[in-house]
C-alpha cells in the first residue's frame, strides 16, 4: 500500500438546472472577465451557450466567446485563445462542452501566464508557476477533466498529442445537468463510457493489492459504468442512469479510484498516438488497444486480472486455471465493447490495416525517439509498444 495524498478540490453543482448558479460561481471564484470557450454547434443549437452568457451577462460579468474546439483539441486554437484572453483582460475560463473543451480551456490557462510557447509545458521544457481559474459547464461525460489535474493536446505539427497534469489545473467548479446529455448520439456516448471505464482500469491494474477499499471502489463504478451504458443506449433519456454515468466520468478521473496503489497510463500513452496520427475518437481508441495490453502484460499480476474477470465481468473463477480465468475476462470486455458499438482492435477503429510504416512512426512518437518508457504494471519499451501496436492490428 502507497501513501497518498487525495486533492479534489472542484465544487460540483449536480442536477437539473445546475447551471442557473453559473454567474454566482463565477464570482466565488473570482471570475469578473470571462472567456467562454466551447466546441462545435451543439451548444450553440441545444440554447445552453446562450443560456450560459446570458446568466452572465444577468449577474453583471463580461464574457467574451471562442468557439471550435474539436475532438483531441488543437494547439493553434489554445493559441488563439491565449492571445484573446490577453487582449480582452480575460481572468477567468469557462469551458461549455466535455472533455475536449476542458483540456482546452487548461491549456489556454497555462499559456496566459507563461511568457514563451504553452506546448513548451507539455513537452516538458516548462513548468508552470500560475494559470488562470477555470470551471466547466459539462455537456459530455467521459474524459472527467471537470475535476482532474490533467489535460491533453494536439500540435498539428506533427501530429502530437500530450498530456499534461498539474493539481493547480483542477476546476474551481463543474456544473453537472444530466439532462444536457440527453442528446449525445449513441457512438459518443458508448465511447465516453469506455474512456471513463479506462480512467479506472488505469488505476485498478496494478501490482499492489493491499488497498482493497480502493479496489473495491473502483470494481463498483465499473461494474455501474456497464450497466448504466446499455440502459441509456436503449432510452437516452433515461435521467436515472444518465446521473450515473455523469458521475461516474468524475469519479474515475478525480484520484478516488487511485488512491494507495500505483497507476499505469501505457493504454492512454499508447492511444494518444492513435488520436495523433488517425484522429479517432479517444474512447474509442482506448477499446481498440486495451485488449492487446492487456494480454501482453496480464502476467505481470495475474491475480488482478482474475479479480477483474470475476468481480467485473462475471467470469466463472477456475482456480485450476487462473491464466484462463484472466484470458475469459479480457473476452468477456471485448464482448462488452462490441455491444455498445466500440472496436477491439485497430481494424476496426479506422476501417483498414494499419500499415509497418504507421506501427513505426506511433511507436517512434509514444517512446519519444525511443528515449521514454512507460506504464508501471509493466514497464513498457519501445519495442514493447510495438509488440502491442503490432497485435492490436486486427
């Protein structure tokens, strides 16, 4: 068991008409100039934008709007941001969207207080020292950047995608109105699901096994992840079940789920070059490479992967057999991505084989010109990343 220390300090405001308390937030947190960022036309149809600047401009705060944001957000539009911010006195970012809006709106932050290129941040050439509060309008569940730390981008330059985490990148608040989900397509929804579940499974699939509430926290959201999501693909506006999983995406990415054990990110270090390079869909990505890490490092422990299979996925436990037990719980997830519509490998992700050339170049990009490593489960090489790229082809 780990020590730890457990910072979430992001004040959520939790159902319908949640975000009529916006402008009063704003001011708590001391928000007098705001930047609204948001994404494509959806907050823009459904009235929340709208509803959003006018609450603001109703408690007396001035607003200015940036829009665009699209799915793994770009840098050159968190460069725009920071200089309208700069130019427009802007103190405070509110994000309107999911995940990619947030981590847009973290990176705008930074690179208002930092002096020379924000991508220098994520690369590591930087640490910031100050960034502007932001908060969160949550319209899309899933990459639970409404209470984390973390961030993710992508330079178009290259085609790289990073991320970053620093606890002072935390929300001040996040306004959670399960209702606004409502209208999310199926696809989206069954893809913010896997990458909520992944937030956990990151966390739960480690060599320490001695922080059994922890565990047994983290089993409960998945096992409410799985069930919650088919019964929203068969009635969206299902509040009930729409409330679980709008939770859920905070609580598998605010630290809950981690707390006392080691945790790996080598599914998420080994998709972003999938998002970088083929701009799919994160969560989908996510289903698309699990199951080859999975196989490829189950050894590692073993009986974390029986407990999967048995407490999560239902598996009948074969104490004769526990190398069977763990291989039928990975099957029984793949089963599980299937039937919401996700893809098991990369095939299926972007419709084609993956050529020798694509393997090198994401392998070349996820070690960092072979000089970086990761996961902690196992370790993972450069040549281990290939490997798993390789069986996860399809």
């Amino acid at each position: 068991m780990k020590d730890f220390i457990y910072y979430a300090p992001t004040e959520v405001v939790f159902g319908q008409e949640s975000e009529e308390k916006v402008a009063l937030l704003t001011k708590n947190y001391g928000g007098t100039k705001v930047l609204v960022h948001y994404g494509g036309q959806s907050a823009v149809r459904s009235g929340l934008l709208d509803k959003v600047c006018g609450l603001l401009k109703e408690g007396g705060i001035e607003y200015v709007t940036l829009g665009g944001v699209v799915p793994n957000p770009r840098l050159s539009l968190a460069q725009k941001g920071i200089e309208l911010c700069r130019k427009e006195g802007v103190d405070f970012i509110l994000a309107v969207g999911g995940g990619s809006v947030i981590d847009s709106a973290k990176c705008i932050a930074y690179g208002v207080c930092y002096d020379g290129n924000v991508w220098d941040i994520y690369t590591g050439k930087a640490k910031p020292t100050a960034m502007l509060p932001v908060a969160s309008v949550l319209t899309i569940p899933a990459a639970g950047s409404e209470m984390s730390e973390a961030s993710v981008i992508t330079n178009e330059d290259g085609d790289i995608k990073i991320g970053y985490s620093n606890a002072m990148a935390r929300p001040k608040f996040a306004i959670m109105n399960p209702c606004r989900t409502f209208s999310l397509p199926p696809y989206q929804t069954a893809a913010g699901v896997a990458d909520m579940m992944m937030h956990t499974m990151e966390r739960y699939f480690t060599k320490d096994d001695d922080m059994d509430l922890t565990t047994d926290l983290a089993e409960a959201v998945l096992r409410r992840m799985k069930t919650a999501v088919f019964a929203v693909l068969k009635n969206p506006e299902d509040y009930r079940n729409r409330a679980q999983i709008m939770w859920g995406g905070s609580i598998a990415h605010n630290g809950l789920t981690g707390c006392g054990i080691s945790d790996d990110w080598a599914t998420h270090q080994l998709e972003h070059e999938l998002s970088g390079m083929f701009d799919v869909t994160h969560g989908a990505g996510l289903a698309a490479v699990w199951p080859s890490w999975a196989r490829y490092v189950m050894h590692e422990n073993l009986r974390r992967f029986v407990r999967f299979a048995v407490n999560v996925m239902d598996v009948d436990n074969d104490d004769t057999d526990p190398e069977g037990t763990a291989l039928r719980g990975i099957e029984a997830m793949e089963r599980f991505y299937h039937a919401i519509g996700m893809p098991i490998n990369i095939r299926e992700l972007i419709g084609r084989e993956i050529t020798d050339d694509e393997i090198r170049e994401m392998t070349r990009k996820c070690s960092r010109d072979y000089q970086r490593t990761c996961g902690c489960l196992k370790v993972l090489h450069a040549e281990d990343m290939e490997a798993i790229y390789r069986m996860a082809r399809g």
